[in-house]
C-alpha cells in the first residue's frame, strides 16, 4: 500500500489481482469494477490480506485469504467491509480467521472457508453483521450483533431480525462461484431499510446481488493432483461478453506458488487422459501468454493463483472464432518440475460468449 496516503483520501481499484497490505491512513478503498473481478491476496505466511490502523472503508473486492494455520484475511479496529467475498483456500481443511474486527460495520458480505468466519478482535469490541452471509466456516460467527443474514450453524444464541441457518445456495461452491441459484433463500432477504439491489428489488444477501440473466459456465473433466498433494480448481467471476466493460475472469487456484502457466482455449470438449493427467478440450487451441502464480514468496505451497481476462480477448477480436454464441472450453496448464511430466493441468472450464 502506498505509505503517502492521507486521511479521507479515496482509492479506487481498477480489475486485477492486487497484493494487499498494511493501511495507516483512515481511507476508503474501493474496486471500479466489483468483487468478481478484482483480487485482494497476500503472499506472506500467517499475514493480513488487508489491514487497517485507522477507520476504513473496503468495498467490491474478493479477499483470498492468506497461507497459514493462524492467518487472518481482513483485520479492521473500525470502519465497514461492503460488498467484498472473504474466502479462504484450506479446502477440506478450513484455516485462519475470515475477518476479525472491533466497532466496525461488515454489510453484503460472503464470508467463507475458514476456522473462524468473523471473530471480535477482544472482549470489548462487537462487530456488526448485515445482510451477509457467513457459511461454510467451522465456525461462522462469534460474538457479533447480526441481523438480516444467513449462517451456517443453527445457533440459539444469535438473536436478531431477519437472521436465518440455511444453505445460501451458491452456483459454484465456497472456492468457485458466489453467485445466488435461483430459488437461494438469500434472494430479497436482506434489511427492508437497506438500498434496493440494482434490478429494483429487496436487498439480496452477500457480496454478489442475484441476476437472473447471469450466464452460468459449466466446471467439467478432471484436475491433476500436482507435487505437493494439491488439486488445482478452475473457477471464473463475472459474465463472458464482447461489450460489457467489465471482465470475465477465469482463475486457477490451489496452484503451486511462483510458477508458469498459461490458459488455452477450444471449442470441443474432450476428456482423455493425458500426461499423468487429463487433456479436456479437443484441438485445435488457442492459448494465451505466459501466466505466474504469484502466491508465498519463500518456499513450496499452494497459495498460487493464475487469472485471465477473456473478456479483454473476446473485445480484441483477436480469436476470430471466439464470437457472440460461441461455445468455448478451456483449461489451464502450469509447470511442476516434480511431477510426472513435469506439468498440471486443472479441471476445465465450458461457457458461451454472450453479446
């Protein structure tokens, strides 16, 4: 983070995947774009993704929470999270604290994927919680005033309005997509007093209002589990189009930190296996330039995470058949010098360009 910043100063954050850091200036940090577009991360053991010593405001970003068994991804004294998806990449294993706070405000938050969802930072302080859902932590919430939200764990001692233990309903599951299925009880389940969701209705729940024309891309084939015992996830954020501005990102987590790697792209679909293994789309290919995982700066781990704008292509024309009501499938591939092969390859990724 830039050590000039001032009180009151403003921050605005194009699309991309950004290292997080330490923010001694009360400001506000916000995305241009939203959370399914742009990256908050940390490649430090046991560090904050983000963290502020003065009131803060954070808006619109995805947080991937840090490597580490005592990491924690947001800690904020005061000030309010809006509209940001805390997740951690433990998997089966959640680690580490979502967001731990003090007199601060979390509202349209998806927070998910860790030991502890949002946790007091002491006796004294009492996050509050609105129209949020905390799921998917081995235990979601600890000591916050909350209302209008949905958790996991069907907890007598939270009392407040509109609170609910339910499924949210996600498209893709805690580390893919956190878009609302239709029929998810998160839909118009927020604050009556909160403003309205961009199509004129009830506030929705979390960090991504539900749409009903939002595209949904099929996950299909199998990943490769790489070197270290990990298996790489493909994923995606936002709606693959050739005119809307904003991008369509298609990611790969749980990657080996610090190596390259690349996405290629067809438009068949095939599932043979293939290198120790599985090759899932039929040539020929296209494929884009060399990618880095980025991730845990010293030492071997999973915290890698490979993205690619497919929007800022299918814009460019470059990919003469990658047109509106184009099937597209595609996979990432990375190096792993101790693997068979000395490659991975994740699970595979199908959608359609919309116009």
């Amino acid at each position: 983070m830039n050590p000039l910043l001032e009180d009151q100063d403003t921050v605005l954050v194009g699309p991309g995947t950004y290292d997080g850091g330490l923010v001694g200036a009360e400001i506000t940090l916000a995305s241009t774009h939203g959370p399914a577009v742009t990256v908050l991360r940390t490649p430090l053991l046991n560090a904050p993704v983000i963290q502020c010593l003065a009131p803060c405001t954070v808006r619109g970003f995805t947080i991937l929470g840090g490597p580490g068994q005592h990491a924690t991804a947001v800690a904020l004294d005061s000030g309010s999270l809006e509209r940001c998806a805390v997740v951690g990449l433990g998997g089966a294993s959640p680690q580490g604290v979502g967001v731990s706070a003090c007199g601060m405000t979390i509202r349209q938050c998806t927070i998910t994927g860790f030991q502890v969802g949002v946790l007091p930072a002491s006796y004294a302080c009492t996050p509050v919680v609105r129209d949020s859902i905390v799921y998917g932590n081995t235990f979601d919430l600890s000591w916050t005033n909350v209302a209008y939200s949905c958790y996991g764990v069907d907890d007598s001692s939270i009392h407040g309005a509109g609170n609910f233990s339910a499924s949210p309903a996600w498209i893709g599951g805690p580390t893919s997509d956190l878009h609302l299925t239709l029929g998810s009880p998160c839909i118009d389940a927020g604050d009556p007093a909160s403003a309205l969701d961009p199509d004129g209705s009830r506030a929705d729940l979390g960090a991504f209002a539900f749409d009903l024309l939002y595209a949904v891309p099929e996950v299909y084939c199998t990943a490769k589990t790489n070197s270290l015992g990990c298996v790489p996830q493909i994923g995606y954020q936002g709606l693959a189009s050739v005119s809307i501005p904003a991008p369509f990102v298609i990611r790969a987590t749980n990657e080996l930190n610090n190596r390259a790697g690349l996405l290629f792209w067809g438009y068949a679909p095939k599932s043979t296996p293939y290198q120790g293994g599985w090759l899932c789309v039929q040539s020929p290919t296209r494929r884009s330039g060399l990618l880095n995982s980025g991730g845990q700066a010293l030492g071997d781990d999973c915290s890698g995470v490979f993205q690619f704008d497919f929007n800022a292509l299918l814009r460019s024309g470059e990919d003469p058949f990658a047109t509106v009501g184009t099937e597209i499938f595609a996979q990432f591939w990375s190096r792993d010098p101790a693997a068979s092969f000395s490659t991975n390859r994740t699970n595979a990724l199908r959608f359609t360009a919309q116009p």
